[in-house]
C-alpha cells in the first residue's frame, strides 16, 4: 500500500511529467526514509550518474518551512531523462514526494545537511549503486550534500562529482545573505578529492557566482551566460 500510495504521490507532484520510456520508478528504503528515484541501468560496469535534487519547495515566500519540500521544478528530472549513458538515476531528497514517517520540518530547514540526512542519501546512493562507480551531479543544496557525502563516505565509489547552481558552503551562504545558520548541518570544509566541474549561473541570485568562485577552483568553473538559479535545463553535461 505504501508503494502504491506513494507512487500516486509522486505523480501528482509531478503534474503531467512522465519519464522517459526505460526509466523505472523505484523507491530506495534506508533505515529511516524511504527516497524516490527513478532509474534506467543497464550496464552492471559503466559508473552510474546519479543525479541528486536540490532543497525543493522547502520555504514560502514568508522564509518559513513549508509543510511539504517535494520540489515544484522538474530541471533536474528533465536533465536526468536527457542523460543518454547507459546507467542513470534521478534521485530525490528525502522527504520530498514521500513523506517518511521520520520526516520532520528540521529534515528539510536547518538539518537539511545533518548527519541523519547524509547518512540516508548515502545509503540510498550503495543501494541503488552496490559496488558500481557513480558520478554525483547534485542541484544547488543537492550540490553541498553530494560534496558532503563523498567526503563522509569514503566507501562509495565517486568517480566524478558536478554540482549545477550548487551551494559550496552553507555557513557562508547563509552569511552572504544575512540568513539564520543552519545549526543542525554538517557543512562542506574541504573539496572532495575528485574530479570535479561546477556550473555556475552568471545571472543566479540564489547562489551568486562571487561567492562560488571563493570555494571552486576556477579550472573546474564551467559559467553559463544569463542562466539564473533554475535556467540549466539545456546544458551539456561533460562526464569526461
């Protein structure tokens, strides 16, 4: 029943959107959370893109939390069905299209980058990927929490890692904007050791390229001109 009910939820959100033909809805169930995914894996060799949504619906306009964080944007569904490799998986946050009895507002405001959320992302991550290499392309807070979890999990196989408008540190973030800390979340110190390439919005007020310039290397900055926070969608991945 839950499978079921949780299917039609994501569904719901997802308006009209369908994925494309050979992509599979798949729920992942960690300890806590159940995460949705979709997925289309083909090569039991090839490395894996996984493709990690950003913070969602999580506050109104008011800056308060919402009551449900399941993202209102499909960019990075859209840009997960473009992905031509053979192996991809879009990968939600938890939380979001399902509502976990563990789900609380924390999960998705100020311990939106706990321990208790990386851990889960990163068990979601070994299930779907067993011993398979992945490729992490995280979306804006999706981009500090891959970057979090390969330098926590060491034991996952990261053989790249892309962050799209993401977040390179939030307590800085959080400073540039003058907003409340989130005092419940790890945060990203030190670059993971991989390969890496960030996209950045020249237009983005969310994330502003200032800041992401001070934390990425500028060999790994790839800029896209007039692109604001959710203006990827027609971006050419480079995996190489």
């Amino acid at each position: 029943m839950r499978f079921g009910f949780s299917l039609l939820l994501l569904a719901g959100c997802a308006g009209t959107w369908t994925p494309r033909p050979g992509f599979e809805y798949h729920i992942v169930s960690t300890n806590e959370y159940d995460i949705a995914t979709y997925r289309h894996i083909t090569d039991n060799k090839s490395p894996i893109h996984i493709y990690i949504e950003g913070d969602g619906h999580a506050f109104n306009a008011y800056g308060e939390p919402t009551s449900d964080p399941t993202p209102r944007g499909r960019m990075m569904r859209n840009l997960a069905m473009r992905d031509d490799a053979p192996n991809v998986v879009y990968m939600a946050r938890p939380c979001q299209f399902i509502m976990s009895p563990a789900c609380k507002t924390t999960d998705w405001s100020d311990g939106r980058f706990s321990a208790r959320i990386v851990d889960a992302m990163a068990d979601a991550i070994k299930i779907t990927a067993k011993e398979q290499p992945v490729i992490l392309v995280g979306y804006s807070g999706g981009g500090l929490l891959s970057g979090i979890i390969i330098n926590r999990h060491p034991e996952i196989r990261v053989k790249g890692w892309i962050t799209i408008a993401g977040v390179p540190n939030h307590s800085a973030w959080t400073k540039y904007f003058g907003d409340t800390p989130l005092t419940k979340s790890l945060d990203l110190n030190k670059l993971p050791n991989v390969p890496a390439t960030h996209y950045i919005g020249a237009r983005d007020r969310v994330v502003p390229p200032a800041l992401a310039r001070k934390f990425f290397p500028a060999s790994q900055i790839v800029e896209i001109s007039n692109a604001d926070h959710d203006d990827f969608e027609n971006i050419n991945i480079n995996f190489d």
